[in-house]
C-alpha cells in the first residue's frame, strides 16, 4: 500500500496531488464526517482540540490555507470571521463557493497552490489569524516558503494556529501491523526523501476505492517547522503535543468522549501537534 523512498514520479508530485484530492471531493462530500447539517443549524464545532485552542474569532480577518471544501472555514465565518479559504483543487473550491453560498456566509474561497498564495491573494499583513489544520504540511516540500507566506499575510500582532498529525507518528504506518494490531515501521524521522504512497483507500469514508491513489508527501520533524516559522518572524506562544487526533489515523485507535481518535489503553506517543503563534 505504501513504498517509501525517492521515485521519479516525484517530479510530477503538484499533478498527482491534486488529481488525488480532485477525486475525494465527491467522496468527502457523501460522507457523516464533513456533514454539513451542524452549520445549517447554526451549531457547528470543529474537533475538541481546536475547540479548546482557538479562541473567538469574531471580527478577525481568516484565512485558511489548504482549505479543502471550506468546512472549517465555513465554521469560522459562522462564528463571526471574514474568512478566505484557499486550496489547489478546482473541484474543492467550486464546492466552497457553492457551500457558501447555500449557507449565506462571509467566507471566499480562492483557487490557488498554497506557493502562488502571495499573487493569488495580493493582501500582504492584512490577516488577523492564518488557521491550518490537519492533513496539510504534508503536501508540501518546503516548510521554509510555508512559513515565509504565513508570515506574508499575518499583520503586525496577528496569529498563526496550526493543527496536524505529529509527525513523530507519521514514521509508522498500518500497512505492516504486527500480530497486536498496532502501526508498525513505515518512514524514517529524519529522511528528507519524498514518500511515494499508493493508496486507494480513504479516512473519511472506509468504503471508498480512490482511482487516483498516488501521492507524493514528505516528512517535517518538529524542529524544522518550529524553526521556519521563528525565522520568518512569528514568535511562538504556545506548542502542544495530543495524545489524540480528529481522525482514525492508525487502526487500533479508539474514539474517546470528545469524538477524537485515541490509543486503546495508554497515551504510548503523540498524534496530534499544535502551535499558537503570533507576528512580531
């Protein structure tokens, strides 16, 4: 399912990227996970870690990077926030727009690749908070220019919260689990190599068969983003490590009382990191 290691098709890593999450739109849409009846009915939450992290937002200029569909932005705006989403997948941002529009809410959304931000969204220090959230560093292969567009867009005292999968746990995967059912090996910390992943299943919805399953990704140790983002100028308020995550990354894993995702007896190591930042 997953091969590990440098491969040629990761010269082509934008294309095959987007033709992957062009084809969970649809998917993702179908599914309870991004059901979108909380926000018609005016009482939607984000998963408890941010619930807990965020703070209010009404009144603040949002953007959200890597946006997807634009739940979480939507959430936001609902809240009181002018929000521009941005995301590469036409498909994710017509569905944007479309949500918006259906809900009657504040948000934009913007057809982008989270590089070409700065020419997309002209706007430079005019946010009040950059929010990023769960599945995105990932995708990208340089951290240092992620952290320089954050920068970019953050006015003077505004802030960065960032939310994702640690990727301590991201050196293991479920497609060796030994006997006990837990992750095994899958990609060495500190290996700057991108990951080629053949994959053709889906987190959203178990069911799924992806016909566009290869994707390239790459692996940031936890020093590498925190020092991008202090060198591009954020200072940092806060860094939390969870013991849990908003999706059932690894088999074993348990919902707790929250509806986030858990180790089945003991916290053994972090799934989830999150950052609170602001510009100096």
């Amino acid at each position: 399912m997953t091969v590990p290691g440098p491969d040629s098709a990761a010269a082509e890593w934008r294309s095959l990227n987007q033709a992957n999450w062009d084809e969970r739109v649809p998917v993702h849409r179908a599914v309870p996970f991004y059901d979108l009846q909380p926000l018609r009915a005016g009482n939607a939450k984000m998963n408890a870690i941010e619930e807990a992290e965020l703070g209010p937002v009404a009144g603040l200029r949002v953007l959200h990077l890597q946006c997807h569909f634009g739940n979480d932005s939507l959430i936001l705006a609902s809240r009181g926030a002018s929000v521009t989403g941005l995301d590469f997948s036409p498909a994710a941002i017509e569905a944007a727009q479309q949500n918006a529009r259906d809900l009657g809410l504040d948000a934009r959304f913007v057809l982008s690749d989270l590089y070409a931000a700065r020419e997309a969204i002209p706007e430079p220090a005019s946010f009040d908070l950059v929010y990023i959230t769960w599945g995105t560093i990932c995708w990208l292969p340089d951290v240092v220019e992620w952290a320089r567009i954050i920068a970019y867009f953050l006015r003077p005292g505004g802030r960065l919260y960032f939310a994702d999968f640690h990727p301590a746990a991201t050196v293991l995967d479920d497609s060796a689990s030994p006997p006990d059912g837990r992750p095994a090996w899958f990609a060495p910390y500190f290996d700057p190599n991108p990951l080629v992943i053949d994959d053709h299943t889906d987190y959203a919805d178990p069911d799924a068969r992806l016909q566009n399953p290869r994707t390239i990704q790459w692996l940031h140790p936890l020093a590498s983003i925190v020092t991008a983002l202090l060198a591009a100028g954020l200072r940092l308020d806060r860094l939390s490590e969870h013991p849990r995550i908003a999706w059932k990354a690894f088999a074993c894993l348990v919902r707790d009382a929250d509806g986030c995702w858990t180790w089945p007896d003991r916290p053994w190591f972090p799934l989830a990191l999150s950052l609170g930042m602001t510009k100096s």
